[in-house]
C-alpha cells in the first residue's frame, strides 16, 4: 500500500512493452512542480505517461499516484479524476469543432459545460469555438488539446510530446501555460534541449533507465540515477521560470 501524498510514487516499478523492458525496475517519487521526460523514438516515453495516467498497469511493483494506490480498482477509480492526459495524437477528434471537443471532454468529466467555455477563454481560443480541429494551425489545436485536458482542473497532467510539430517561437509561448496547467505536469520531448532551462527537473529515459543529466546549476540539484536497482529519486516542486 502506497500512503505517500506525492504526485507520483513508484516502488520497484518496472514497464515492459514488445517483449523489453521500457523501465526497469526503480523506485522514485516525484513531489510536484514541472518535469520533463526526454528520450529518443520509442524508448518508451508515451507507454510511460500512459502507464503514470492509469491506463496500463507497471509489469512490475507498484505506482502511486495523488496519494493513492493504482494497483487497486478504488484507487485507480478516485486518481483518474484528478488527472489530465494528452496523447501524442488525438486525430480522432480532428472532424469536432473545438467547442465541441472541449465540452465532450467536459461531459466526460463531469463538469458543467460552463468549465469548458471558461477553459476557451483561459486557453485564448474563444475565437475560434466553432473551428474544427483539423483546420486549425498546430498551436491553436494544441490549445484546444490542452483545454479538453485540463477542463476538470486536475492536479497532475500529462502531456505527451506536445511540442511536435511547433516552431521554437510558438514552443516558448506556450512554455508559461503549460507550466501554469496544474501542481504538477510532466512533459515529454524527444530532444533534452526542448525541456531545459524551463523544466523544475528534467530526465532522460534510454536502456530501460530514467537518468537526470548533468543539471543545471541554477535549477537543479545534483544528478540521479534510477532504474536497474532500487534507488530513490526525490523530485522537488518549484515555479517555472
Ligand atoms: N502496439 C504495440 N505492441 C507492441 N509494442 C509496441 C506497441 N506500440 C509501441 N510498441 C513498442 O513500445 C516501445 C515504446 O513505444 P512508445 O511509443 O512508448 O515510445 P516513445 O518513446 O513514446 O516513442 P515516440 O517518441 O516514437 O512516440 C517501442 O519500442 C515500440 O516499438
């Protein structure tokens, strides 16, 4: 039983996909703030934010997420509502116009409509409500992601590879939001350079290993390595610059 009040806790949590082992075996905890997760293609980034967001189960150990236990059917139940997850993709919904895709989510979630066209005007795409998604620049449909994400207001959100396909002006626009999304939000970029100088904290996953490169010293406290071995990985919350 996990009764640790952190965002994520995990106890010699291993997760294994296509026959290897996308993270072996670790113990770490993250406490809160913005934490970015790099790593080449198919190292496993996406099976991990899946993995953090309830919808797989570790192969090994256990994870705990919000204070509460997903290795139980309660516990998964409680912790999925206070989550946000945003895939890589979500082209199912290219044919809903924006208002739609984000009171769909809000439908889902159980929260009156009238949070989801606050979220429009938080997210700044109140102008384009009746836009479908697949017209949209890559911004502006991120945006839209990012509203039907958060429309619950979750504590902890999960954003898989959002900068895909953006610019570099467009990523440092959207730096502050992201980082004003939730007490606590993991990223994901297949380049390091993408997550730092903005991240609390930032790790590489490769060779089924989460790694914390060389920090910043300005930023981050000195270097940690997980996976293999039980180890601790304490992640310190802070604001985003
Ligand atoms: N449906 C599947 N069945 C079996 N293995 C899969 C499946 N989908 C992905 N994999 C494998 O799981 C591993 C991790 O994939 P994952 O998508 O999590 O990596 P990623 O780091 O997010 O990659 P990308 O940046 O390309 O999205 C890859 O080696 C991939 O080949």
């Amino acid at each position: 039983m996990i009764a640790d009040r952190s965002a994520i806790v995990a106890r010699g949590m291993g997760v294994r996909r296509g026959g290897r082992w996308l993270l072996r075996p670790a113990d770490f905890d993250v406490t809160g703030g913005v934490i970015g997760v790099a790593g080449p293609p198919s190292t496993g980034k996406s099976t991990l934010l899946a993995t953090f967001a309830t919808l797989r189960r570790p192969h090994a150990g256990a994870l705990g997420i919000l204070g509460h236990d997903t290795g139980n059917a309660h516990g998964i139940r409680t912790v999925r509502a206070r989550i946000g997850f945003l895939p890589d993709r979500f082209s199912w919904a290219q044919g809903f116009t924006v208002a739609e895709f984000v009171s769909y989510s809000a439908y889902y979630k159980r929260v009156p409509a009238a949070a989801g066209r606050a979220m429009l005007e938080r997210l700044e795409i109140g102008e384009v409500a009746a836009t479908e998604l697949s017209l949209l620049p890559p911004e502006v449909r991120l945006r839209a992601g990012l509203a039907a994400t958060c429309v619950h207001e979750p504590d902890l959100v999960l954003l898989d590879e959002p900068f895909a396909g953006l610019g570099e002006a467009e990523m440092n626009a959207l730096i502050p939001l992201l980082c004003s999304l939730a007490p606590t939000v993991v990223v994901t970029a297949c380049g390091l350079g993408e997550l730092t100088g903005w991240c609390d904290r930032v790790f590489v996953l490769g060779r089924g290993r989460l790694t914390e490169p060389a920090a910043d010293p300005y930023r981050a406290p000195p270097p940690v390595v997980v996976g293999g071995r039980p180890g601790r990985l304490v992640l310190g919350s802070g604001a985003c610059v």
